[in-house]
C-alpha cells in the first residue's frame, strides 16, 4: 500500500488544498499568540529546536518520559481535557504492540509526543457509543480492551494524544504516523483526539466527522449546533484518508523534508517538497 500511495503524487489541480494545509500550520504555529505564548523573560530570544530526535519509547529510553507525560496531561484539567495514559503501563503496551509511542527530543529536550491505540473492529466503535449513551467522559474508553496489531482481524487506530512545540515537530509526527497507517492496510478506521481548533478545521475538510465531543465552552473548537465544546474525537475510514491531498502531500514529503527542504531534486527524486 505505501509504494502505491507514495506513486500517486499530487494533481496540479490539488495545489489549492495542499496551500490551505500549509496556511492551517502558519494559523497554528507562527501567528502572533503562538510567538507570543512561548516567550520567556530570562532569554533573548526563543529556544530553536532544529535538530529533532524520533524515538520509539521502550524501557531503555523511558528515562522519565511517562512522568513528563503525566505532567503534561494535567496541566489540561483546567480546559476539563484528561486523558486515561496514566491507568495503564504504556512501555509493555508498546512492546506488546497494543499501542505507539514516539519522544521527541532536541538536543535532550523533550519537544513533542505522539500516542496511538490499536482495537479490533468494533471494540473502539462501541466504547465510544457507550461514552456517548450514558453520557460518560471520553476519557472512560477503556483502554484494556486494545489488542496487538499482529493479531488477526481489522483494526481501529486510536491516535490518543499528540503534542509538539514547534512546525517541525508537528510535520515529523504525522509523517511517521501517515507512514505507519499506509504500511498496516489491516487498520481501517483512523480516529483522533483534538482540542485545538486549527485541527479541527482542516480535519473537517479532510472528510472527519466528529464522533464524540465533551466540555461545553463558549471558546471552545468544536461546534456542534449552537454550542462550542473542548474535546472531541474525530473519525475517518483509512481508505477515504489516503486519497486526501493532505495525507497524500505529508506522506510523500520524506523524512529529511520534513525538517528541511530539499536542496536538490536529484537528493530526494521521489518527493514533492
């Protein structure tokens, strides 16, 4: 399925989508809040972190990682956003192929994750229903009930909690987890857990759908109706993401491009950056 998706470049016709995706990261990473929030009174000017380290979390490179996690997830209780990590040892479920995990470091620093969780069709769709029926948190989904991708059957992909403090960051993770989706063609449902409202949009443009929501909020990034919300999971079928532009542009972009540009076209003949 990779080869296949990486063959089908992008139509001239597509460019529109693809510079509306570029402009969604320019909104969400380089507008004057972003620049504004990340600026610190002991420095002259703000921490560049242009060399970024990926690694697959497992037991040797923990090294304080699901404390730092931890830390994270809670200081989003005050937008009522918790997540369920901490109820389960995210290191075995990772060797045991029940999850991925990825760090993101530069020189030491931790500057991003990204986190997904594998269920056999239709464990995630009827966890999800449930939340919804008894009108239950989404953070109550049990995470218990993932399965290793190695086993047979379908899967659902559940991409549970993402963060990266810069552009780069951000492009890194979606190329690894575009990657990984197109190289397992046995997942077939792709859902995700967004806050933020740059997300939202594109993912809504790409053909998401919201299939759950929680935390009422006049400021919050989903609407639904009348009312805005803080949290939603958002659904897609894998088969209608890979034809999006956006996937198609992320997925071809190699991984070197994702941090620079390419400084030939004969370095990198296959991509489009």
């Amino acid at each position: 399925m990779l080869p296949y998706l990486c063959s089908l470049g992008l139509d001239s016709s597509l460019k529109e989508d693809v510079e509306q995706f570029e402009l969604s990261l320019k909104q969400r990473y380089q507008d004057a809040m972003s620049i504004i929030s990340g600026i610190d009174y002991n420095n002259a000017h703000q921490v560049e972190h242009n060399d970024i380290d990926e690694e697959e979390l497992s037991q040797s490179n923990e090294h304080g990682f699901i404390h730092s996690l931890n830390n994270f997830h809670n200081q989003l209780k005050s937008l009522n956003i918790k997540h369920n990590l901490a109820t389960i040892d995210l290191v075995e479920y990772q060797k045991d192929g029940r999850a991925i995990a990825y760090k993101y470091l530069s020189k030491g620093e931790l500057v991003g994750h990204n986190i997904g969780m594998f269920f056999t069709e239709p464990t995630l769709e009827n966890e999800i229903e449930r939340t919804k029926r008894n009108r239950l948190p989404i953070d109550t989904i049990d995470l218990r009930l993932t399965k290793p991708l190695k086993e047979k059957g379908t899967f659902s992909y559940y991409a549970i909690s993402q963060h990266s403090k810069n552009e780069r960051v951000f492009r890194r993770q979606l190329h690894t987890e575009f990657t990984f989706l197109a190289q397992n063609s046995h997942i077939h449902h792709y859902y995700a857990s967004v806050t933020l409202k740059s997300s939202v949009d594109v993912m809504l443009k790409m053909g998401f759908s919201v299939a759950a929501y929680e935390g009422e909020n006049p400021v919050g990034a989903i609407r639904v109706g009348s009312k805005r919300y803080t949290r939603a999971v958002m659904y897609i079928e894998t088969s209608e993401l890979f034809t999006q532009p956006e996937f198609l542009y992320l997925l071809t972009c190699c991984d070197v491009c994702t941090e620079r540009a390419c400084e030939t076209s004969l370095e990198h003949p296959n991509c489009i950056c």
